[in-house]
C-alpha cells in the first residue's frame, strides 16, 4: 500500500478511532501527514517519537503494540464481540479498521524513511541512515482478534484479575497479594462452603453474599483472595474496597452487570461504630434496593465481629422504649448475607498439627515435645491458636 492510501485509511478508522488519542498512533497519523505535506524535518521529528513511545511501553514493533491496544481496549466492537451479540454495521467496520491497521504494522520503516529523504537534502542522509527501526509484522487479523473477545473479554478485565476500588475509580492489581489454595492450612469446611458458592457465581446461577466472621488471623481474607488460583476460575474477577468507598458501590455494580467475568466485590474487615454514616449504604447495597443485584456480582465481607455493628451496654439498657428493636436493627446487616460463615480459634490438637506441618515444610530439627511445649507457649503470649500464629512461631524458630 503507498503512504498516501495508508494515511486515507488511517484518517477513516471508526471502530478503533481511540486509538489514534494515543501517542504511537499520534506521532504515526501526523507522521504521515508531513510526508504528504512536503515536511521532512517534522517527519523526522514523529518518526523519533514514535520509536521512543514504542520502546517505552515495552515493544518492539508497531505490531506487538497494537496487537496489545486491541485486545485491552474497550472498544464498541470489542464490547459486542465479549457480549456475543450482532451488529452487522459495527462488524463491518471493525473488520475494515483491523484490516488498515494490519497494513501498517506490516510496513516496513524504510518506506518512511525513503519518503523522508526524498523531502531532505543530502545533509540529512547520516541522519536518516541511522535512524533506528522497529519491527514490521503483524501477530494479528480480525479473526484472533474476535476469537479473544470470545474467550477472554475486553479492556482492564480481560488484562487483569484483580483491582481495588479508591474514589471511584477502579486501579488493576498486576500482582495481586493472593494465597495458593495449596498454601491454606485448616479451616476446609469453611474453605469448601466459599467455593461452592464461588462456583456457583461462576456457573452464571444467583450466589450468595457471603460473611466471613471470627477470630483475627485465623485465614478469612485469604480465603476469599484464594479463589482467583483454584481451577476453573479463570473468569473470576475480585475487587477489593474499602469500606469508606462504599457510597459509590451501586454505580460500580451497575457498570459490571453487562460483563462476561464474574465479580466478587470484596470488603475486609468490615464492621460499623454505632453512628456510623456508611451502615445504611451497606443495607442498601446488600438488600432493599429497587435494583436487582446482577447474577454475575456477589459480595464477601470478613468481619472480626459477627453482627458487623459493635454493640454496648447502653443498647441494653438505655433509654429506648424497646431495646430489643435497638439489638435487631444493629443485628440485621450481618443477616443480610445469605452466607454466614465463622472462623473460629483452633482447638490444641488442630493448632499443633498444624505446627507439625509448618515445621516439616520449613526444616525443622527438634523433638516433637520440646516443639509443640514451645508452641504452646508462643501461643498463650500471642493470644489465638490460628494459622497466622502458627506461621509466626515457625518463623521465629530463624528455620
């Protein structure tokens, strides 16, 4: 294709036009624009840029670019193709767009260069002989590019598994803080009740909301976290927020009802003080909306505190008509969660078998009686038998 039809082809994208906001394809657009205009030396000038973008972002050619541009751009087409509906129009022109751009990653930058120096004098010529290049192939045509919305989705959900939830806006986690199933000790049936659930949610069938409540340390987040690495969960998306964050929840679900992934939103270590402004939005959000929750969300929630809201003496005996109304309001949150699930200390022959295994697995030398007396030990001053105490007395044995 000559320069000219490219540019024209360029200048016509309609289903990928975003792309072109972006720096590479900036500098590409008006690259091609002071070729036509007659104006090397601002050629020049994009064609360096659009080398140091490319290079910045970590590729190599303009093909492995925007090979990774399309899939995780959340283009109208890229949106359909992940639903699996039909827009005959749409199809059509992003099958052209994905057609232009396999044109210019294929062209080889001696034609731009060629094209620069026809505009330059001969000073130039060291300049533009030593021009750097990038790689001209395409490791992509319409069909892979459809077949990947198909299986994977589009934009930051198809990148990535995990995000957190800050003022509104939705931050990817590119290494996400989570445990290997293979890594949680106890607590199976537990473990077991999250997964069924988990599945459930991921076979598109209504799950529930889940609670995880009880002792501090005992595994209840990393549960949850746990989840993203069991198989067949590949679909499965988590979102951590915090609970100050709560108030724009609603607008968040809504935006993910449309999703193929599944979502657990998920709030570690909730739980309210008695006037606390957020306590109602989490009713709302759980139930008593008009708006149904969407079959591909649910929430799990980890509390120290098995009815979330910390309750006094005062809600006792104070000075309310009825107390036990005062009780049940500050009760009624942590029933909203169809799954109620606790987490409770280990009993002695559980806390130290599980010693004995955290032991095996760090190379521990010593006679079980001296380790499971320390154990004991360790434990009255750390006040729990859970996994996490056990992990730090493993560790303060310097294994």
């Amino acid at each position: 294709m000559e320069l000219t039809a490219l540019r024209a082809a360029l200048r016509g994208l309609s289903s990928y036009r975003e792309l072109k906001e972006l720096p590479v394809m900036a500098h590409m657009v008006h690259l091609l624009d002071h070729l036509a205009g007659g104006q090397g030396e601002e050629a020049v000038d994009d064609y360096t840029a659009l080398f140091y973008y490319l290079r910045r972002e970590g590729f190599t050619g303009l093909g492995d670019w925007l090979w990774d541009q399309l899939r995780y751009t959340e283009s109208p087409y890229a949106l359909l193709a992940e639903r699996g509906g039909a827009d005959p129009a749409l199809e059509n022109a992003a099958r052209r767009d994905v057609g232009t751009l396999v044109l210019l990653a294929q062209m080889d930058c001696d034609r731009y260069i060629g094209a620069m120096k026809a505009l330059l004098s001969g000073d130039w010529s060291p300049a533009l002989a030593g021009l750097p290049r990038w790689s001209a192939t395409a490791p992509f045509d319409f069909d892979s590019l459809t077949q990947f919305y198909r299986e994977h989705g589009a934009g930051l959900y198809a990148r990535y598994r995990a995000f957190l939830w800050e003022d509104g806006q939705l931050i990817p986690v590119a290494d996400p803080d989570c445990p290997q199933p293979q890594d949680l000790l106890g607590y199976e049936l537990q473990r077991e009740q999250v997964e069924q659930n988990t599945r459930l949610l991921l076979s598109g069938r209504q799950a529930n909301n889940v609670l995880l409540f009880g002792d501090g340390g005992t595994g209840k987040s990393a549960t949850v976290k746990s989840m993203l690495y069991l198989p067949g969960m590949e679909d499965l998306r988590l979102i951590e927020i915090q609970k100050e964050n709560l108030t724009g929840l609603p607008s968040l679900i809504r935006s993910l009802a449309s999703r193929r992934q599944k979502f657990i939103l998920f709030i570690d270590d909730l739980a309210f003080d008695q006037d606390d402004k957020t306590y109602s939005s989490m009713k709302t959000i759980l139930e008593g909306s008009l708006e149904k929750r969407p079959v591909n969300v649910a929430i799990y929630a980890t509390s120290n505190r098995r009815h979330l809201v910390r309750q006094t003496f005062t809600d006792r005996a104070g000075d309310e008509v009825d107390t036990f109304e005062t009780i049940s309001e500050k009760t009624a949150l942590a029933e909203r969660f169809g799954l109620r699930i606790p987490y409770l200390t280990m009993n002695k022959a559980g806390f130290l078998a599980l010693v004995d295994h955290l032991a095996d697995q760090a190379g521990v030398q010593m006679e079980r009686e001296q380790l499971h007396a320390q154990a004991m030990a360790w434990e009255i001053r750390h006040s729990g038998r859970t996994p996490r105490v056990a992990r730090q007395f493993i560790a303060s044995l310097g294994a």
